[in-house]
C-alpha cells in the first residue's frame, strides 16, 4: 500500500465513524431529553411508558456506538501488512511520517 491509499482509508474511516457516531449521539440525546420531560413523578401511564421507550433507547443507542466501534475496528484498511495490528492515532501518525508500522517497526508504506 502506497501513503496516498493509505492518506484515503484513513479520511474514509474518519468521516463514516463521525457521521454514525453523531447519528447515534442525536438519538440518544433525544432519548436523553424525553427522559427528562416524561420521566418525572407523575404517575400517568402514557408518561411511564414513553419515559420507558425513552430508557431503552439510550441503552440501545450506547450498545450500538460500542458495536459499532468493536466491527468498525475488525473491518480497518488501517492495518500493518507486516504483523496485522490495527494502527490508530499516533501510530497512524508515525505511518504517515515514516512508512513504518508503530509496533513492529518494519516498512509497510511505499513511497
């Protein structure tokens, strides 16, 4: 893999982990703020039963980022050829710098 393909992937991954993220995180926020109005002391029913839907979509919501997160990690083009670990953050950085993997440390970027 040549830096340039490498430069993409890592912009591809970037933007689909932001846009899903920031779907999961308005659901849940809504989730969040239906709580907070149906969820009080009062004891009507319709109340209890859409502060529970509320629940369960927040819980819902947090298990999807982290589902999420865990196959999004699993489907990675950021990955070392040489010993197969993803790389992320700073060692995408020292990818991108040197053309190395940052934990075996052996060449994995064309120039």
């Amino acid at each position: 893999m040549n830096r340039t393909e490498f430069l993409e992937n890592w912009e591809n991954e970037k933007r689909s982990g932001k846009r899903v993220f920031a779907s999961w995180f308005i659901f849940a926020l809504l989730a969040v703020i239906g709580l907070m109005i149906f969820g009080g002391e009062n004891e009507n029913y319709r109340n209890t039963l859409f502060a529970s839907i509320c629940l369960l979509g927040l819980i819902g919501s947090i298990v999807a980022i982290l589902v999420f997160g865990i196959i999004n990690s699993k489907k990675s083009k950021l990955r070392c050829s040489k010993c197969g670990k993803n790389l992320t953050n700073v060692g995408i950085e020292i990818a991108v710098a040197t053309g190395n993997c940052s934990s075996c440390g052996e060449k994995f970027l064309d120039d």
